[in-house]
C-alpha cells in the first residue's frame, strides 16, 4: 500500500512510510474508488447521507462537516449517517477517512458520536488524557500520510480525569500507580504552562493547554509540517464540555 493517488507534494513521504504503509497493508488504501458512496448489496445506490456523497478533501471542508455534526448532537438531533450494513460493505475493502481524531478514553467522549460521523469517516486514537508517546503520534500520523486524510483534531474535555489526577500528583509530589506515572510525566510540560497561568480552575485550563500544546507539537512535527504548509493540513485542538455536549475550538481552525 503505497501513497499514490495524491498530488506529488505527498512525496514527500519516502523510504520509512513506504515500508511502514507495506505492513499496515489492509488497513487503508488510497486509491481513487471513492469509498463513500453507498450502495447496496444489490448494486443499487442509495440516498446519501450528510457524511456520503463527497468526501471533504480539504481541511476546511472536514472541519466544517465535523462541526455540523457536532451541532446536531448539541441539539439533540443526530443523523447517524452511514452506520447501516450498506455503508459496512462500501468501506469494506478500503477506507478514506477524512479525519483524525486523537482524544482521551473517557467513556462521555466517544468521537463518532460527539461529531455524529458514520462508519470509514474518522481515524480515532484514545489515550487517557491524550497523551502522546511515538507509537500515539505514528497512529495520528498513519492518515494523513497514507490515506491523505485533511484535519488532525486534538480533542480535551470537561473533567478530565486523567489529568485531574495528574495535576494533583505533581502538585502533591506523589507517584501514581503503575504505569499511571508515565501519563502524569507526560503532561509535565502543560502541569507547568498551568502553573504559570495561575488559573482560577487550574485542571480545566491544564487540559486546554495540554490540547493546545499537542496540536502544536503535531502541527510542528517533522512528517506533518510540510502538508500544513502546503494547506493540505489542519491541526486543531478543541475542548468538549460534557455539560452541553459541545465543541469548542481552541486553536487552528482552518480557513478557505
């Protein structure tokens, strides 16, 4: 499974991604079927749904299809595009995913459902507080280069628990359990960004600077830099509250 497909400035992608993309054979592909259009076991077309038809290709026009979707859960009235059995066997020998979502494990906050997508329209990566270590940022990685996919979002929320409990452990100066430890290491850089700000609610601004901070990290990232540059990119970061069940966006909201 190669890269091509895609305008040749994704070249830029060689050697490594090549023979990564090779052992993650199955898993996408980039060629030029579009995958979502639906269409039934028959062969007969179906109407469309508001995440069928055309796939968003450009940053701006993911971000938005996202942002509808997430408008309609706010309100209590979500389409649940693309989740029948036709959908299933239309992405079922490929997959193009128009974006990334890279959010914590929190039960409240499943991606598909906050943004009111269908099946074959994210690439979701979870970690508690998400947090990012290499193997996290070769998953966020995996779409844009593979499968040209146009928006990255890093999405915080309300009520982290994660990072709640991590803020406490470096307040505290204790250790948490396990490999617990190794999530709380990983938010020093916001813990103390936080500090800094002497914030009235220092947990909720923590996990707004630590969406903040990994967006940026990801936006600066040696693979992902050139495709922002060019305009192919987006990398935003987000809060959702679980209060309301809305998005808001922090940072990086791309523009036409």
């Amino acid at each position: 499974m190669g890269i091509t497909g895609y305008p040749q400035r994704r070249t830029i992608v060689t050697g490594g991604l090549a023979a990564t993309a090779a052992l993650l054979t199955g898993c996408s592909s980039p060629s030029g079927a579009e995958p979502n259009a639906r269409v039934g076991a028959a062969g007969a077309a179906s109407t469309p749904s508001p995440s069928a038809s055309a796939r968003p290709d450009s940053p701006s026009g993911a971000f938005a299809r996202l942002m509808q979707g997430n408008r309609r859960w706010v309100k209590g009235a979500p389409l649940h595009p693309d989740q029948d059995p036709r959908r299933r066997e239309a992405v079922a020998e490929e997959q193009k995913p128009y974006a990334v979502v890279l959010s914590c494990i929190d039960s409240r906050v499943p991606p598909e459902l906050v943004f009111d997508t269908g099946i074959g329209d994210l690439f979701v990566i979870r970690t508690g507080g998400h947090v990012v270590a290499p193997v996290v940022t070769g998953s966020v990685e995996y779409g844009p280069l593979s499968a040209g996919t146009p928006l990255i979002v890093v999405l915080g929320h309300q009520r982290c628990g994660a990072i709640k409990a991590a803020y406490k452990a470096m307040q505290d100066r204790t250790t948490l359990p396990g490999n617990l430890q190794a999530i709380s290491q990983s938010l020093r850089t916001a813990y103390e960004a936080t500090v800094a700000q002497k914030a009235a609610d220092p947990v909720d601004a923590m996990i707004r600077v630590h969406a903040r901070q990994t967006a940026a990290a990801l936006r600066s990232n040696t693979s992902l830099s050139p495709l922002a540059a060019e305009g192919d990119l987006a990398v935003v970061s987000a809060y959702y509250s679980l209060d309301t069940g809305r998005v808001d966006v922090l940072n990086g909201a791309p523009t036409d």
